[in-house]
C-alpha cells in the first residue's frame, strides 16, 4: 500500500488522484455515519410514534367503551325498570304494557346512541322475560342470559363472550347467585370494533388487534387475526407479554419476516391494543434515502473516476509526453518532437519546445561543424607543418650514415623516412585504418631509435586481426609518440623505453602508450587531466588535447584519451574507443 502511494505521489495525476480519494472518502464515511445514525433515530421515532398511535387509538376505545358503561348503569335507576323488575305482580296489564313501551324506547335511543351497541336490553327473571332495543316482547336470547346472569367475570373488565358475541353485563343487585331483580346487558357490535381496527392499521402490511386478558376475547382487522394471535402468543411465551406495562413496543419475528409492534394497556377494561407491521415497509423511505446515498456515492466514483481519466488525458499524459521529449533531448537525440493539438497552456508548451528543440539542433549542428572544421584545419595544419627541429635532426643523421658509410642503417633509415613524409603530407582522407596508422607511427619509431641509437628500445604490438580496418582520425598515435620522446626521453642518457599495446573488452578497444621517461610533475599531471575531462572548445586544443577532441568527435562521449603515471615511472597514454560505432556527440559537450 505504502509502494502504491509511494509511486503515485510521483506524478501530478497521482497526487490529484489522491487529493480527490481524500476530499470524497471523508464525505462519503461522514454520509454513511449520519445516515446510520439516522436510521437509528428513525427507528426509535417509529417506534414511539406506533406506541403514541397505539395510546390514541386505545383511549378513542376506552372513550366509547365509557359511554356505553354510562348507558347501562343509567338504567340501573330507571323507574320503569325497577318497577317492572320489582312490582310487575301487583301491576294491572294497562301498567305492564305502558311500562314495556316506555322502557322499549329508551333502550332504542340508547341503541342509536352509539355505533358500537348493536343491542342492548334487559333481561327479567320476575317476568321470565327479555326487553331489549331490537324486541319489545321477548328476545331469543332470554335462556342465554338467564345462564349468562349466573357467569362470573374471569377478568376484570364486564365483558362476557357468548358464540362469538360479545356483551357487557350488569346484574341488579350485584351479589349473590342471579334468581331475582334483574340483568341489564349490552351487546358491542363486533362489525364496528373490527372496522375500527381496520382504520388503526397505519401501514398496508400490518394490523390491529384488541383482546382482554389472556386471549379471553379477541377483535381484529379482517385478515390480521391469526397473524397478531400468533405474535402475542410468542410474546407471552418469551415473558415479553404486550400487557405487562402500560405501553411497550419492539420488533418481533413471524414466519422469517420482522415485524414491529406497539400495544397499549387499559387497567379499567383489562383490553390491549395491538399493532403491528412489517420492518421493512416501515423503514421503505429510509431505504429509499439509503438507496440514494449508494447512487449519490456510486455517482460521486464515477465522477471521480471520469475526473481521474480527464485529468490523465489533459495533464498526466501531456506532461508524460513533455518529459519523455525531455529526456530524449537529455541523451542527445533531436529527432522529432510530438505536438499537442489545441489552444492550452500544454499546447504552448509544446510548440515552444519544439521550436526550442530546433534552434538547439541548429545551434549543435552549426557548433559541431564549426568544431569539425576547425579540427580538420588543424589536422592539415599538423600534416603540412613538420617540425623544422625533426627535419634538422633527420638529414643531421643522413648525413652521418653516408659519410661514415652506414650502409646498413641507411637503407632501413631513408625507407622509414620516406614512409613517414608520404603519410603526413597525404591530404585526401581525414581517417585512415588503425593498419595504416600503426605503420606510420612504427616507422618514425623506427627513425627515432636509429638516432637514440641504445639510449630507446622500442615495443610495438602488432594490431588485432579484428581492428585492423578501424577508422581513426590520422595524425591520432604519432602525436603522442612524439610528445613522449620530446618531453620524456630525449635528454634521457639511458634507459629509455617506449611501449605500444593493443587491448579490448566488450565494450572498448584501447590503444596504450607507455614511456619510461622523466613523467609530469604531480601538478602538471593533474592540470592535463583535468583538461581533458572539460568540453570540447574550454581549452586550447593542441598535442594530446588535440587528439583527446579528434576522438570523441569521431566516437562520441564515451571516446576519450586517458593521462596517468606510468609504472615505469614515466607516463602513460590511453586511448579509449567505444565499439559500439559513432554515436551522437551530445549537447553537453559544447
């Protein structure tokens, strides 16, 4: 990881990359965390708000549930119906019947009172009969409520469930086994309680349950019931029972699927009020912001993404482009330069570079054959001057061999002589093979060990097979031969010694020049080798800086002529030559 953000920190692109990673990545964990912690407090506002629903929808009930309890206790004290429950067998019929029907009446009201009382009525065991809102004279419920009247209430609240029924009782007088006075009784309309429960059902998935107790009786919205049943039984059998606190809610699981739930107790009917739905259609909107957030974040990589690849096609690859051509133009190739189509800042660059690179290749080229001619001068300028000391000494030492009749000397002497006039003043070419050049240098060794006589011995290898026919620049081996016997030899009484080697590896061919002369002073040395490490045109360029220029204009950077003190103690010459052919001579070196 450390690697990846190692190497993309070395490209513009990859730090723009990085700087976008670390603008969006924050924003996007921020998103998540807020939109997690949201879910959550959703939730819990959910939830409270199905336990605030539960409560409300809960008292609207307890509210109808009080008015017909405030019904039925009123007629407790009715005159008609403590008459009629007390004194029917002294009553005459005229009084029997205006009581009926004025008792009848009343309990009609009471009826339409309220949507919830789908009958009610009183049932009189002195008259072995039923009053009620629905029959004036008998009811087929009269044996039903005559045994009902004998039930005791196993909860709280004054409901009885009879065949699906369900009803409020109050007997009068409320002691004792049922035998006289009589029983008042209201039968809830079990069609209203479950539309009821249908409006409570706040979600399409979910549903409405109302029970008393522990199951005794149960009302629900059409198609909720075995559903919520099964959910309250979980409840009860987990101890987590829906009415033993005042409210409660959570979530709870049916057939594999959550669901949520809110109940609402009433201590004065002993009732729950149960509601419920499924997670899932509770959070939809949360999910559908959550869904949001992922297309937001999704959107946002594309973006950055697409920025990313604009940013490496506008910046990354132009800038790639500039540097390579940079590079190019480091190592000395002027070949052409790639150009970038446009108005943009990149597109100037490209084109001033361009234009830089040709003035530079004209500047190289006009400096180089500037150079070239100078050192082409310099050459015919070396080939048409001989040294009037050399020519002195030359016909000084012919005319020794003839008038002492040195005949065996002279022959080999005037050939050698010959041979090296022919070659310095020969014009035409500016290169000769290594052959030809090596011979020339061996025959004005060849002079100057017959006029050192035993003061110079000479070692000169012959030139490898394979370089025979390598090009050099001529006048390259004599100028240096010369040098040493100038400055090294000639006032040597004795001892002098002159080495020419051939020696190659894979990469260079070197010509060596060893001497056993009186070597450079340390100062000196270093002052010439410094020299030759500077570029061509620093210095004046003569003797052996001369060649030094000659070669590396012929070879390029890696020629070079090496100066160092020699074993013998004098000093040695190296001429390095790269085989790898004539190479570019690279800016530079001007």
């Amino acid at each position: 990881m450390l690697t990846l953000i190692s190497t993309l920190t070395k490209t513009i692109t990859g730090k723009m990359a990085i700087l976008l990673l670390f603008v969006f990545l924050p924003m996007l964990i921020l998103s998540l965390v807020i939109n997690a912690r949201g879910a959550g407090s959703l939730k819990q506002e959910i939830s409270n708000s199905m336990e605030q629903r539960a409560s409300y929808y809960l008292s609207l009930l307890e509210g109808e549930l009080d008015r017909v309890d405030r019904i039925q206790r009123e007629f407790v004290t009715d005159d008609d119906l403590l008459m009629l429950s007390v004194a029917s067998p002294v009553m005459s019929e005229y009084k029997l019947v205006e009581a009926n029907n004025r008792l009848f009446r009343k309990f009609v009201f009471a009826k339409n009172a309220t949507r919830y009382i789908e009958n009610t009525g009183v049932f009189i065991p002195s008259l072995d009969k039923t009053i009620s809102a629905m029959h004036l004279y008998g009811d087929p419920l009269d044996e039903a409520l005559a045994s009902m009247g004998n039930l005791r209430r196993t909860s709280r609240a004054p409901f009885v469930i009879w065949h699906g029924r369900l009803f409020v009782l109050t007997r009068y007088p409320d002691a004792g086994v049922f035998n006289n006075a009589f029983l008042l009784y209201t039968e809830l309309s079990v069609r209203e309680l479950e539309s009821d429960m249908e409006q409570f059902k706040t979600y399409a998935s979910g549903g409405s349950v109302l029970f008393a107790g522990h199951n005794e009786w149960l009302v629900s919205a059409p198609g909720s019931r075995d559903l919520g049943q099964g959910m309250i039984e979980e409840l009860w059998r987990t101890n987590e029972g829906p009415d033993t606190h005042d409210h409660s809610s959570g979530v709870i699981h049916a057939k594999g699927i959550p669901y949520a739930y809110a109940a609402s107790y009433s201590d004065k009917y002993d009732v729950t009020l149960f509601l419920f739905a499924m997670e899932r259609e509770i959070v939809q909107p949360l999910n559908k912001y959550r869904l949001w957030l992922w297309v937001i974040a999704l959107g946002s990589s594309v973006v950055a993404v697409a920025s990313a690849f604009w940013l490496y096609r506008v910046v990354h690859k132009p800038m790639r482009q500039l540097v390579m051509s940079f590079r190019r133009v480091e190592s000395g190739q002027f070949g052409i330069v790639p150009t970038l189509r446009g108005s943009d800042e990149f597109a100037y660059l490209f084109n001033q570079f361009d234009s830089m690179v040709l003035k530079l290749r004209e500047l190289i080229r006009d400096n180089y054959e500037k150079e070239l001619r100078s050192q082409r001068a310099e050459m015919k300028q070396l080939q048409a001057q001989i040294n009037p000391h050399f020519l002195y000494n030359a016909f000084f030492l012919l005319y020794q061999m003839v008038d002492g009749e040195d005949y065996d000397n002279l022959k080999p002497y005037t050939r050698s002589l010959g041979e090296y006039f022919r070659y310095v003043t020969r014009n035409a070419n500016e290169e000769a093979a290594l052959e030809q050049e090596a011979a020339f240098t061996k025959a004005y060794l060849d002079i100057q060990r017959i006029r050192f006589g035993s003061r110079l011995r000479i070692h000169f290898e012959e030139v490898p097979e394979r370089f025979r026919q390598l090009l050099i620049p001529r006048l390259t081996l004599q100028p240096i031969v010369e040098n040493a016997i100038k400055y090294g030899l000639e006032s040597k009484a004795e001892g002098g010694f002159i080495r020419v080697a051939f020696s190659s590896d894979r990469d260079t061919f070197c010509i060596s020049i060893t001497d056993s002369g009186h070597g450079l002073p340390p100062v000196q040395l270093r002052k010439v080798q410094q020299q030759l490490s500077l570029p061509i045109g620093t210095v004046e360029s003569t003797g052996l800086l001369n060649v030094h220029h000659r070669i590396r204009l012929r070879y390029g950077k890696l020629a070079k002529v090496v100066l160092e003190e020699a074993k013998e103690g004098g000093t040695a010459v190296s001429i390095m030559i790269p085989l790898g052919g004539v190479k570019d001579v690279p800016a530079a070196d001007y």
